[in-house]
C-alpha cells in the first residue's frame, strides 16, 4: 500500500509523490502474491496503480510457489536481492520493510 500511495499526487506535506515504485519480496512473504491469497484485493489495487510486483524466484521454489501461481501482472527474478541491487545501480532508492 505504501508504495501504490507514493505513485498517488498529494498535496500532503507527508505525502511522497514517486515517478515509480517497484516491490520486490523475497522469503516466505511471496506466498501473498499467489492469486486468491488473503491480500490478492490490495495487490491488485497497488498494480493497477503502476506498481511493479517482483517475486523472488529462488523463495517461491522454497515455499512451492511457481509462476503459473501468481496473480497475473506480478514479474519475476531469479534472486530478489540481485534484483534490489541492480534497480539500486539504476539510480533507485531502496526501502526494507
């Protein structure tokens, strides 16, 4: 939710407006990318709003997760972490949650 609001304009002095927001999720927490998880209804608001979803390849084979399984508009990487490195190498700042 965090990332699909900072792609929203606001007027908010706490607001952050961003030209792109990308997540990528490794571990466990790629289970909620399947579709018909319990928070397929605010993934999917989140890509409709431009969001780019990445699921880390190597925790969705961990967890039984393949790509047939996720909610459509979801990309993949093979490793999150190489993903995370190479959009910080393409000027992006990151964020852990």
């Amino acid at each position: 939710m965090s990332a699909r609001t900072s792609l929203a304009p606001t007027d908010d002095e706490a607001g952050f407006p961003a030209a792109a927001a990308d997540v990528v999720v490794v571990g466990p927490a790629v289970k909620a990318l399947a579709a018909g998880s319990d928070h397929a209804d605010a993934l999917r608001e989140s890509l409709d709003a431009g969001v780019r979803v990445v699921a880390c390849e190597l925790a969705m084979g961990k967890v039984g997760i393949s790509t047939n399984d996720l909610m459509d508009g979801v990309d993949t990487a093979p490793n999150g972490f190489h993903e995370l490195f190479r959009l910080q190498d393409e000027g992006y700042e990151t964020l852990q949650l």
